[in-house]
C-alpha cells in the first residue's frame, strides 16, 4: 500500500520522511514493547517470590494454600482436567507455578530466551484462565485473558533490544557463529 509516494512502513518507524533509522520514530517503533517487557517480567518474578515466601502457600490443604485454591477452582473451571492434574500433587504444582513464575519473569525481564519466556508466560496465563479465573464475568474482569494477550506480542517479536538475546545476537554476527574456543 502506498501513501504519498512511501509505504506504510516506511510512515511507521522505518527510514524516510525525514525520520531516519535513527530518528525518533524509528526509536521509539524499536523500544515499543519494553515497558510490556518490564511489566511482565517484574510481575511474574513477584507473583514466583510471593509464592515462594508465603508460608502457607504450598500446603495440600488449609485458608490461603494451593490445594485449596484448586479445589475450589475445581467446580468452576473451563478444563477441569488441569485441575484434576494439580490436585494429585498440589504441593509439587504449587512450586512448579512459583518456578515457572519466576524463571519466565526473569527470562523476560533481562531478556534471556525472550521468546521461550513469553511462551511460558503465556501458558501459564492460559492454564489460569482456563482453571482459576474461567468463572469470572464478565471475562475482562479477569486478569489472566489479560495477560495471556499481553505475552503474544513478546512471543512474536522476542526480546531483541536491552536484552541477553541481543547481546548475544550482536556477538554472533561480529564473531560468527563459534563463539567460544
């Protein structure tokens, strides 16, 4: 599609118009999904350490544990396989989802398998939404739809900026592929 004699991308952030690879647009096309990134990372590595450090938390039973949570999401889920999944051990889901929590949040934050960060991200989201907050109406009150959405941008476009990925991808091109020895 053409626009005044550039294309679309060339008006959104690409070279032309005065506004260079190096201009602000350019800039700001290439760091749009950082404030998601820090977003998602900073939250998924607090909700892994709140896990971690709520005492009561990984427990098969009792007010506040993971056992009783699942039990009560159990009625309402939209696949209550996965809870029935859960509930054989729920201590051991309770410390995967607290790991997964965390390693996804870190990944994303210092962008280290961004992509494979933000697919978990978004499984786990999706695994909430389908058990803990399926029952919730309407659904946008429910915040894991939310965050399941949010991670698909970073599982399309990565982590290419302010990232191990990007270091790690600027090293390769400049030492070609063996990088070590």
């Amino acid at each position: 599609m053409v626009h005044t004699g550039r294309s679309l991308a060339i008006d959104h952030g690409g070279s032309g118009g005065g506004h260079g690879p190096g201009g602000l647009r350019g800039t700001l096309g290439r760091y749009a999904l950082l404030p998601l990134r820090i977003f998602l990372g900073v939250t998924f590595i607090y909700a892994g350490l709140d896990k971690l450090t709520e005492p009561g938390f990984f427990a098969a039973s009792g007010t506040g544990s993971i056992g009783e949570t699942m039990r009560q999401a159990r009625q309402s889920a939209g696949v209550p396989a996965l809870v029935d999944l859960a509930l054989n051990s729920p201590v051991g889901f309770g410390y995967a989802i607290a790991a997964g929590e965390l390693a996804v949040g870190l990944g994303v934050f210092l962008g280290v398998l961004g992509r494979l960060a933000a697919c978990g991200g978004a499984l786990i989201s999706l695994s909430f939404w389908l058990t803990v907050s399926w029952s919730t109406t309407p659904y946008y009150f429910g915040n894991d739809l939310a965050y399941l959405m949010a991670w698909l941008p970073l599982v399309l476009a990565g982590t290419p900026y302010l990232s191990i990925d990007a270091l790690y991808a600027r090293r390769r091109r400049r030492f070609g592929r063996r990088l070590i020895g």
